[in-house]
C-alpha cells in the first residue's frame, strides 16, 4: 500500500515537472516569436531604405 502511495506522490510530481516545463517552453517560443517578429520588421524597413536609396540614385542619375 505504501509503494503505491509513493508511486502516485512520484507521479504526480513528475506530471507538476512536465508541466512546468511546457510553460517554461511555450514562453520561450513566444520570446522566440516576438525575436523573429522584430526581425522581420527590421529587414523590411532595411529593403524600404535601400529600395529608396536606389530610387534616388535613378532620379539623381537622370537630372
């Protein structure tokens, strides 16, 4: 009877571990997301810049 008391307590307990863990994952997928996210914002306003670096050029080559 008391092995299988222990046993529920050590199972119960592992089953706390794994969900904490998968908290602590699924914040760390959300940091992860909101890292990419910026990133993608950055290169998009990068590509905007040289895009409008490259159109000046064009114009400035022209006059």
């Amino acid at each position: 009877m008391a092995v299988c008391k222990f046993g529920k307590v050590a199972l119960m307990l592992g089953i706390q571990t794994l969900q904490q863990a998968q908290q602590n994952l699924m914040v760390d997928l959300v940091v992860v997301l909101a890292v990419v996210r910026e990133l993608q914002t950055v290169g998009a306003q990068d590509r905007a810049r040289v895009s409008f670096i490259f159109m000046q050029r064009k114009l400035l080559e022209q006059v």
